[in-house]
C-alpha cells in the first residue's frame, strides 16, 4: 500500500478549527457507511510504519543501535535474540530491522512461518508460538546455514523459552538483549512522538489520563492514542479527556472513568 506523508499545512488545517474542518458528530455524515470525507480521514490517521527513529530507545539504546549496525552488516553473530514482556517494544524493532535493510529482510510472524518461504536475513517474531514441526524446520535452516543472519524475538531469554531445548541453545549464540520496558516519563516521551508523527499535540492532561485509566503496555496506549485521533477528526472535536472517554475501546481501560 502507498504511503503518503502528511503536509505540514495539511496537519495544521486539521487541528486548527476542528469543529469547522469536518462534519460533526450529531450531521452523522462523519459516520456514514462509505462516506468519502470518512475514508479521507482514515487514510490520513495510518500509524506511521515502525522505524528506528520513531523508536523511543529508554534503555533500549545499545539494542538498537546493535540492531542499526546488524541491518549495515556490521556485526559477525549470524543470530540475534531479544527478548522481553509483551508491549515492551520487540516487534517495532523487528518491524524497523527489516524495513531497514529492504529487499533482504523479511518481516515473519511466527503464525506465518511455514508460508515465509526463503530469505537471507530474518525477523521471526513470537518465536516461542512455532508448532514442533516449524521448529525443526529452524534448527536445520540454522545447521544448514540457510541464512546469513536471523534476528527472533521472544517473551522469555532462551533459557526459559518454551522451545525445543537444542533449537534455544542454537539461538543463544549470537548477542542476546532484554528489551526494557518504559518508564512512565518515557511513555509520556513515547506517546507524544508518535502523536507528532500523526500531526498533533498530545495534551498532557491527556496523556496523564491514559497512563493512570488505560492498559499501561505501549501497544494499548498506541492503540488507544490512534482511536482518539481518528475519532477527533471523525467528529471535528479537538482532543481533550472527555472525548478520550467517549474514543476509548472498553477493553483498553482498566477501571471504571
């Protein structure tokens, strides 16, 4: 899919005078099935693709400029494993690593391991979620030297991953790093960069609500961050607390608001 980058005007127009840029909520054309001025907003509200800039490092920078000078080839280790809790950061930087070195790198959830077919350099994310069959099929590709470099990622250090144990030992080779969660204050650092990316500021009362009302793993407050943006252009309503109220998906709260 074609991606289009923002205009700076463009951004400004949109947050500027939200109540007279769009339809409101109550004309209802904002929310009419195949409504044109709708697909329009949508388009614009896409999460920019995962990079290495766009990566708020915390204390994740070593790991990320390893990974930087894994994608230029830098590095001898034919594999790299990284590991940490869900949310922490790990299929951002798998996602950031193959987009950094295109044409070579593949992407590879581990649910689509078996029709990933073959590449030099992979980014196998969820290992731990790879049927018995699949590997075995990894351990040989890695005896075999099927490719020059694989980078997986995992919710546990290879000592406690629940894998075939040879297959864990082979993985354990090459450099292996936590990836640290945020701290609140990189959260906060987190959240308004990736508003910027979509082309608006984040209120700190806003961002303050999120952290202490919403899932507190930076997939759910991304996810919630993206709802709130898509819903202030849907109704022309600019962002403020009781409009995150109304965007916010159920299942990314953690108690009543």
């Amino acid at each position: 899919m074609l991606r289009f980058a923002r205009p700076a005007f463009v951004a400004f127009a949109l947050r500027a005078r939200p109540s007279q840029a769009f339809p409101t909520e109550s004309s209802g054309a904002a929310q009419a099935p195949g409504n044109p001025m709708r697909q329009l907003l949508l388009d614009f509200t896409q999460a920019p693709a995962p990079t290495f800039a766009n990566f708020v490092h915390g204390g994740n920078a070593e790991l990320a400029h390893a990974l930087e000078a894994a994608g230029r080839g830098e590095i001898p280790e034919r594999v790299m494993y990284i590991w940490g809790e869900k949310g922490a950061g790990k299929t951002h930087l798998l996602k950031a690593f193959a987009q950094a070195v295109p044409g070579r790198a593949r992407y590879v959830p581990a649910r689509d391991y078996s029709d990933a077919g073959a590449s030099l350099v992979f980014a196998i994310d969820d290992v731990e979620q790879l049927t018995d069959d699949e590997q075995v099929s990894l351990f040989n590709a890695f005896n075999e030297r099927s490719f020059d470099l694989l980078l997986v990622a995992a919710s546990s250090a290879p000592r406690d991953v629940p894998i075939r144990r040879d297959l864990a030992t082979r993985l354990a080779t090459g450099l292996t790093y936590r990836v640290l969660p945020l701290t609140d204050e990189e959260k906060r650092s987190a959240l308004a960069a990736h508003a910027k990316a979509r082309g608006f500021a984040i209120p700190d009362e806003v961002t303050a609500y999120l952290l202490t009302h919403g899932r507190r793993d930076m997939g759910s407050l991304i996810a919630a961050l993206d709802s709130l943006d898509r819903y202030s252009l849907e109704t022309g309503r600019p962002i403020t607390v009781p409009l995150l109220k109304a965007a916010m998906q159920p299942d990314l709260l953690i108690g009543p608001s």
